[in-house]
C-alpha cells in the first residue's frame, strides 16, 4: 500500500474509531439524563452514530480492500472510549450537552481533514461530505437545551 492511501485509511478508521466512541457515549448520557428532550436527542446521536458506522464499515472495505477492523484498532477504541465515557459523566444536563457539542465540533474538524485529500474515492467521499453535514446541522440547530423538543 502506498504512503497517501495508508495515511488516508489511517484518517477513516479514526473517524470510526471515534464514531464508535461517540456511539456509546450518546448511549450512556441517554442513560445518565432525567431530562426527557435530552435523553431524546442522546438516543438520536447514538442510533445515527450507529449507522453512520456500519455506512462507513461498508464503503472503506469496498474501498479499501485491505481494510481490517481488527488488532490494534480495537485496543485503541477501547482506550479512546475510556476518554469519551468521561465526558458523558456529568450531572448536569447543559454540560452533557456542551460536551455532546464540543466533540461533534471536533469530528466535524476530522472529516474536513480527510474531505482535503484528492484520492478519495467518490462513494466514500460523498458519505464523508454527507455525514458531516448532519453533525454540522445539529451543531447549528441544538446548541442548547432550549433548542431540543
């Protein structure tokens, strides 16, 4: 394999790493809320974080035919979901929320960085382009508490 598309597979799987990550933690802040239009949007961010993961899962190995999930990418999912878990653990519901943001804010960082490279194939760059737009969009419309119905 060469260098640039090492480095690009390199940039996805963290991408999914971090999707996985987010996954579960939208999960355990659903369950760490009272605050019904909360635990809503957590239950939402985790089910689209869900597939956002298998859609991605598909189109790296159609892309990429010596993608693998396995060996030390496990590991560092593990590590990386220790950070998220964390995060997740406030008692109060504008800071799991402010969290909940602030990370979005960074996946959405990580996506353009891999929007850069010019030998993306186009199937995956159109689901990279399309899912970083929703996290994008609900940046821009949940940005606090009020905002969630």
């Amino acid at each position: 394999m060469n260098d640039v598309k090492e480095e690009i597979l390199d940039e996805l799987k963290e991408i999914l790493e971090k999707n996985i990550d987010a996954e579960k933690g939208y999960k355990k802040a659903s369950e760490n809320t009272d605050h019904d239009n909360l635990k809503r949007y957590f239950d939402r961010k985790a089910t689209e974080r869900s597939r956002f993961n298998t859609e991605l899962k598909t189109e790296m190995a159609n892309a990429y035919d010596d993608f693998d999930v396995d060996g030390s990418f496990t590991g560092s999912m593990h590590r990386a979901w220790m950070d998220v878990k964390a995060l997740f653990s406030a008692d109060d519901a504008e800071s799991m929320l402010e969290e909940s943001i602030k990370g979005d804010k960074a996946a959405v960082e990580e996506y353009d960085d891999v929007l850069k490279e010019n030998t993306i194939p186009e199937n995956l760059r159109a689901l990279l382009s399309r899912q970083r737009e929703t996290i994008q969009n609900d940046i821009n419309e949940n940005n606090s508490l009020e905002n969630l119905h």
